[in-house]
C-alpha cells in the first residue's frame, strides 16, 4: 500500500473504531513482545469467526481520545521486523505470522499498523499454548463455543468446484459432450424433450446441467468432459487413471480426460472371462460374466467422484 492508501485506511478503521478485529494501542516502546502474540491470537481468531481475511493491531492512538499520538515503537528496522515475525512465528500453533507490518508518517505523529491473517478454516491459533480472542475491547481466553466452532469449520474447499479460468468450450471432447448430452436427455425426459437438450449450445448445456460455475469451466468440466490435453490445467494435481497388470505378464496404461468416456475404456481393458454357476433348483448351469459391468464402472465413477486429488493420488485399478 502506498502512503495516501495507508492514510484512507487508517481513517476507515478509526471510523469504525474499535471492535473484535482491530485493536488500538498508544504503542510505547516498553510495549511487550508477548502481548503483541496475545493480540495477535486473539485478532487473527476473532478474524476467522467473522468472516474477515484479516485484522489490525494499531500502535499510535490513543484508544480513549481517538486520536493519532504517534508511537516511539519503531517497525521500519529491518531487523526488528524480522525478530518480532520469526518470534510470532515460533510461537503460535500453527505456525503463523504477520501478513505485512507498515509504519505511516502520519502528520500528528508516526503509526505502526500490524496486519494479522485470520486463522485457518478447522486451526483456531494459540500464542504460547494458550488461544485468545476479544470481548468487546478486552482480551480474554478463547471461550469453548468458539474454540468448536473454528474446530468444526470445513478445513477444505471443493477443489473440483474451482474456475480455470485458462480452459475453454475449444478444450473440450466433441464426442464427451455429446455423450454428457445424451444421459443428461435420457435423466430430464420427463421434463425436457430430448430434441430440446440435443439442440442445445454447448455453453447452455453446461450450464443447465451445472458443469459450469456462472458460465466458465470449473475442474470437475475438465475431468469429465475435457481433451486430453487440458489435463496441463490441473497441474500439479494427476488427472489420470491408472490400469496394471500384475501377473506373469505385467503391464499397465494410463488414462486420461474425458472421464466420462475413458473409464468404460479402462473397464474394457480388465478380462472379464465367463463362468459357470448352477442356480438353486436348476439343472443347466448358467454362464455369466465374471465382472458385472454396471458394478465395476459405479464402483470406478464413485472413485472419479471421491478421489482426494489434492493428496496427488493417482486412481489405479489393479488386476492380479
């Protein structure tokens, strides 16, 4: 932030004044390291519960008059900056520090504007093993409501909901789309007519049924629908399944987007040779396949569906 910005915002958070996620101090030199790491539990918790991205500890107001007094509590010395960062640091669970530290020539005087994260959907953050939060302008324990609360939030987003921005309607598989379309019409039958959803563009189809994100291709579009090639747009992430043979003879391939094409491919490759079984009270013995079709490829697509692709794990179906 450049000087007039720092100057806009610091009037924006005085305006508001003092509340669960900004602090202000007079911010005298003597002001000690532990009570920044107090502050800053409490912050960057009070954060998270709110919804905000971040909080502020401010040095050089007085928090009765309102007013910029300026703070001897210098921040620009490199090397304090790094001292008090990497103490933060070493002392919060889990480890966390400073977004940024800014000191404002102010003209009533020099200001330190501490700017601390939120803590982590599911990682409520303690200082010294203790977690701290705000009531009203105090600094007290983190209470048990909201120590669970955090606890219990989500710690992981829908990796395959997110925008590739990068990927177009070009990098999808004509023949995956129109196969998408296809059980799409037979699923709607009874309230779209076929010809109605065949007749779509390839942009309103998508978006009718929710492959895209307000129109734009998400990862989940690309792992069902996309070329081959568009597996470059989730990297480092593998966007492959994997076939091996480990008998006599070993081998193995892979296979990649479109998903909704390859994994009856993947299916084609397993030997699914016929057996015989002699059902109750019958005489003739009857051959079916070894593998049903229809339970294989549930149980493939249930692991397209619940793959965790941010561990980098790859889908390997393996056959002995």
């Amino acid at each position: 932030m450049n000087h007039d910005e720092l100057l806009e915002l610091l009037d924006t958070l005085i305006e508001c004044w003092e509340n669960e996620v900004v602090e202000f101090k007079r911010g005298k030199r003597e002001f000690s390291l532990s009570d920044i790491g107090k502050y800053f539990s409490a912050i960057s918790n009070e954060a998270n519960l709110r919804g905000q991205s971040f909080g502020w500890l401010v040095f050089g107001i007085d928090d009765k008059t309102r007013q910029v007094i300026g703070t001897d509590y210098k921040a620009k010395s490199s090397e304090r900056i790094q001292a008090v960062s990497q103490q933060i640091s070493q002392d919060t669970q889990p480890t966390i520090t400073f977004r940024n530290i800014f000191e404002l020539q102010h003209p009533k005087g020099g200001v330190v504007m501490f700017q601390i994260p939120a803590a982590p959907k599911g990682s409520p953050i303690s200082y010294n093993g203790h977690y701290y939060a705000r009531a009203g302008e105090s600094l007290v324990a983190l209470g048990l409501d909201k120590l669970n609360e955090i606890n219990q939030q989500e710690k992981w987003i829908d990796w395959s909901a997110q925008i590739v921005s990068e990927a177009t309607i070009n990098d999808l598989d004509p023949d995956a789309l129109n196969k998408a379309k296809q059980g799409f019409a037979r699923k709607m039958g009874q309230r779209l007519e076929n010809e109605t959803v065949l007749e779509l563009d390839d942009l309103d189809f998508l978006n009718k049924a929710r492959l895209t994100e307000n129109g734009k291709i998400t990862r989940s579009t690309l792992l069902l629908l996309g070329k081959p090639e568009s597996a470059r747009f989730l990297s480092p992430h593998p966007a492959a399944m994997v076939w091996s043979l480990e008998a006599e003879e070993r081998a193995y391939e892979h296979f990649y987007p479109p998903f909704l094409l390859t994994s009856t491919q993947l299916y084609q490759k397993i030997r699914n040779f016929q057996i015989r079984i002699l059902p109750d009270d019958e005489l003739i013995p009857v051959e079916i396949d070894k593998y049903n079709q229809r339970v294989v490829l549930e149980a493939l697509h249930n692991c397209i569906a619940h793959q965790t692709i941010l561990k980098t794990l790859e889908l390997s179906c393996l056959k002995k």
